[in-house]
C-alpha cells in the first residue's frame, strides 16, 4: 500500500540562476503564470473562426449554452442532431465563458487557451522543481513563443485542451514517483483526476497515453512495485468518479453510443484508412521539429555535438569511429531513459533523479509520436500531448551556455519569435479564409422569428453562431447516397448524428430538389447555396438575393401558400 511520501526535491541539473534572479518579482510564480495567460488572451478573439473545426465546436457549444434543460448541457448537438465525436468537456469550459462573456469568438477558443495554460503552468512547476528557476524560465518562454503552442491555445477544437490535460497528468503522476519506493497518494490522486478529465476532453486517450508514458518509463527502471501502486483503489476510485458518469448516462440515454463513440471513433478511426488526412509514418518527425522552429534548431545542434564531439573530447580509437558516433547519442538515450541507476543501490534501483526527468522527457516524445504515427489518417494537433517534453529539452539544450553564446542569444530570439507569432494571428484576422461572418451577419439582420433556413447541399458551421440561429436549419443532400458512410465530411457527421435521432433526422436532412415544396409555408425561407448553384433558388417565385460572395449566397424567398 503506497504512504504519502515526504516531499524530496530531485538534483537541479542547469546552472544557478543569475545573482538575485530569482528573488526578482518576475520570476515568481504567480506573476510569469498571469503573463502566461494574458499572452493567451490578448489575441484570442482577434480572427474569425477557421472551418471546418472552429465553426463546428464554436456552434455545439453554443447550442448546449441556449439550451434550457439538463439535457440540452449534458448532449452536445451539431444542427440539433446528437454530435458524439468528441465528450464534453470543451463544450463545458466554452459554455462558462459565454455565460460570463456571451457567444462570441473569443468564449468559443476558451477551452484551448485554458489547454495551452495549464501545459505551460505544468511545464513551469515541474521545471523549477527539477531544474531550478531559470531552465524553468527558459522553458516556459520557449513553449510560449513556439508557433505551435500559441497557434493551438487560439485554436477552437479539443487538441489543446487534452494536451494540457495529458501534460498536468503526466507531470503529477512523475510527482508521485519521485522518491521509490513510496507513492505520494496526494499526487496520484490528482494525476488520475486529471486522467478523467483528458478523458473527458477526447476519449481513450485521456488515460492511454500517460499510461504509455509512465509504465514503460518506471518499468525500464526496474521500478516493478512503483508501478503497481499506480494502481492504487483511491485514486482509480477518482478517477471513475470523474470519468463515468457521462459516459454511462450516454450509453443508458442512446443505446448506440458505446458503438460509435468508443469502436468507430477511436478503434476503426485508429486502424482503418478511409479517413482523411493520410499520412506516412514520417509525418510527425517532420511536423514536430518544423512547427517548434527556430527553438528545435538546438536540440539537433546539441545532438550533433553529443554524436560528433571535439577532436579533443574523443577518447575513443579507431576502429570504427562512425559506429560510435551512432553508439555515442543511443546510449546516453538509454542512459537517461532508465534513469542511469546509481551503483550501491542495494537492488532498490534508484534512478538519478535529473537523468530520470530526462529520460521521461524524451520516452514521453517518442511514446506519443510513434503511437499517433501508427494510423494512417494524421492532423496536425494530435501530437500536442508531446509538445510540453519536447520543450523542455529545447530549453535545457538552448540554456547550456555553450550552446547561445554564453545566454546572449536565446533572448533576442525568443523576442523575435513573439513577434512572429502575433503576426501569424493578425495576418489570419486580415485575411480571414473561408470565413462566412459576413453572410451570417446579413441573415442575422433580417431573419424574422418563425422564418426557416435552408442550406443547399452544403453546411456553412460557423453562419448559425455568427447569425446566433435558435432553430437547426434544412440540409438539403443526397442522404440516400450509399458511398456517404464511407467518407469523412460534415455529410457523414449529419448522417451520423441522426442515427441517434431519426425522427428529427427525416425533418432537417431532406433530398436534393423540389425546393419549390420546402419554399412554401406562411413564413419567409432564406437559402444558402454555393454560387455556382444557384439558379434553382433564384428562379423561385419572389427570391430575393440578400448576401453574396465569391463562394456562397443568401436569398430570400417570401413566404407563400403551398399547393
């Protein structure tokens, strides 16, 4: 049975801090974890929402926020439907924001900048207990100006919000293990407390991956009884508490829920290739290191001088050099990843507490990339969850003095690399791709209660939160289409969706034509259609175009008797 554990911190590894450093006000934590947040902030409602995904999540919370019953806050809904890709705990944070704030852009990508917070405040806590305040420092900024972070916590969808979470769990559970062979109970707790809300924020993987990244990590340790006690009753109690609930109410509600949500969602979208986004399994070696640029440029300069030292460094002869140049980095990989277990241990297999940190550092990089590698079908945010290690060996690399010029470079670049990325964000907000704010402001103005909304053959996610919509509108398809199952659009998430409810399905999913029929009734019917398909809209009688674009229209067609 694991006993609380006296707290015990691990050898600092990174030089002492400056004189005074760290008695300065800036460095203290409440301080760099409130700049950390208003950097989030400050540009967070600045640009439109990008499709398809932030008008899609922006849209469910907002239909969870409008509704009035516990129903309506424990069922995310896409156009009214039952919506279960993803739980529900995004759609939670974004509803408090609106509640405090409205539906607006910027409580739509609060979720993800919370994400982005907590990995920062993670990353900081853990730092400065293991490496002291200033690779603390280091750390925090290099992970805030990566334009892979930053990007991320604006960005309206779960990745973020379950790296955060995954990152908090990880750091906790390593909390816990810090002083074999107790278990700190309190820290194991709160590990697998956050464990169920990453579980809550995407799924399976809320729990799969901290266990990848701990088991391995202990077990290559030798630390077998370490591992066991992760186990402990209380803290998979929490767990459960935390994680059940919504599941089994969903399960009970829908009887179809466990199928999709847990088989197609995660394990035929895990092994099969009929999903977008195909990828090799190079994708994440190349994304990783290309989106954390300019930082990632000195870990693999410090992984050239530990592979291809001095000439003065080198103690060993020939034969054959190039062997050890590839030996040399293996085994201080291995070296760190079991800790480098101290002799004298008395078979207790203490690990070097700094190696230790950096061996589940680089084990939980590799851990997360090779098992998101593995499917065919790839995005960009599935790799989040590693972005916290990653960037914690940056910052060791970028704050050995050797590596910048003695300190004087990594300042000048980390300012550079601000910059950079608030111009990422005011170049999108200029710009402002695919965005249909404009058509949904003009529907929005002169909607009248009782009047119906159309879409032909196409469904625009982000209108109904811009137009603030309080009905679902008529998707007009091909839902008879026997291929549509097969392929991963918003026209296989509508059909998906009514399987958990067919009665409103049949009402809001009509076939393709008769548009005259679905223009009749006592109130006006206002169409969006792809411009170049717009004839049939245009020649009903009355239609009247409101709104149109280079992609999309807006007409208005009176309300009339049907025959």
């Amino acid at each position: 049975m694991p006993h609380l554990s006296p707290e015990r911190a691990p050898t600092r590894t990174d030089a002492p801090a400056p004189p005074g450093g760290p008695a300065r006000w800036w460095w203290s934590t409440p301080v760099l974890l409130s700049l950390l947040a208003l950097w989030l902030l400050a540009t967070l409602g600045l640009r439109p929402l990008l499709l398809p995904d932030e008008g899609r999540y922006a849209e469910v919370a907002r239909a969870m926020w409008t509704g009035s019953s516990w129903d309506a806050w424990l069922v995310p809904t896409l156009n009214g439907l039952p919506f279960f890709h993803k739980p529900p705990l995004f759609y939670w944070l974004d509803m408090a924001a609106m509640q405090l704030l409205g539906a607006n852009v910027f409580a739509a990508r609060f979720a993800s900048a919370f994400g982005a917070w907590l990995m920062g405040a993670s990353l900081w806590l853990a730092m400065r207990r293991g490496h002291g305040p200033r690779a603390a420092a280091i750390a925090l900024g290099v992970l805030a100006t990566t334009p892979f972070f930053f990007i991320g916590g604006q960005y309206a969808n779960h990745d973020m919000l379950v790296g955060g979470l995954i990152t908090a769990a990880v750091l906790a559970l390593a909390r816990a293990l810090e002083a074999p062979p107790r278990v700190d109970l309190r820290w194991l707790v709160t590990g697998w407390v956050l464990c169920g809300f990453a579980m809550l924020a995407k799924g399976l993987i809320g729990f799969v991956l901290p266990a990848l990244v701990i088991g391995p990590w202990l077990l290559a340790q030798g630390r077998w009884r370490q591992t066991l006690r992760l186990l402990h009753p209380l803290a998979v109690f929490a767990f459960g508490v935390v994680a059940a609930p919504w599941f089994i109410a969903m399960q009970l509600r829908y009887p179809g829920f466990f199928d999709y949500f847990v088989m197609e969602q995660h394990f035929r979208r895990f092994a099969q290739s009929n999903f977008n986004n195909v990828h090799g399994l190079w994708f994440f070696l190349v994304v990783l290191p290309l989106l954390t640029l300019p930082w990632s440029a000195w870990l693999l300069a410090a992984a050239w001088r530990v592979a291809w030292p001095p000439a003065s460094a080198r103690r060993v002869a020939w034969p054959p050099a190039a062997a050890w140049r590839v030996a040399r980095p293996l085994a201080a990989a291995w070296r760190a990843w079991t800790g480098w277990r101290a002799e004298g241990d008395a078979g207790t297999s203490h690990a070097a507490p700094g190696n230790a940190t950096l061996g589940l550092y680089a084990w939980w990089v590799i851990a997360v990339v090779g098992f998101f590698s593995l499917p065919s079908s790839k995005l960009v945010g599935y790799v989040l969850p590693a972005l916290a290690p990653w960037c914690a060996l940056l910052a060791l690399a970028v704050g050995a003095p050797r590596a910048n010029g003695g300190g004087r470079i990594w300042p000048w670049v980390m300012g550079a690399s601000a910059i950079a990325c608030v111009a990422v964000v005011v170049a999108v907000a200029w710009k402002a791709p695919q965005s249909n704010r404009e058509l949904a402001r003009t529907l929005a103005a002169g909607i009248a209660p009782g009047d119906k909304v159309v879409m032909v053959d196409e469904y625009l996610f982000d209108v109904p939160f811009y137009a603030q919509l309080k009905h679902p509108v008529v998707i007009t398809g091909n839902w008879a289409d026997p291929e549509l199952p097969k392929r991963d659009n918003w026209r296989k998430e509508m059909f998906d969706a009514a399987r958990f409810d067919p009665a409103l399905g049949r009402e809001l999913l009509l076939p393709a034509g008769n548009l005259d029929r679905i223009a009749c009734g006592a109130s006006a019917v206002w169409f969006i259609v792809p411009a170049p398909n717009a004839a049939p809209v245009a020649a009903l009688a009355g239609a009247l175009r409101a709104f149109s674009d280079a992609r999309n229209e807006l007409w208005r067609v009176p309300g009339r008797a049907c025959p």
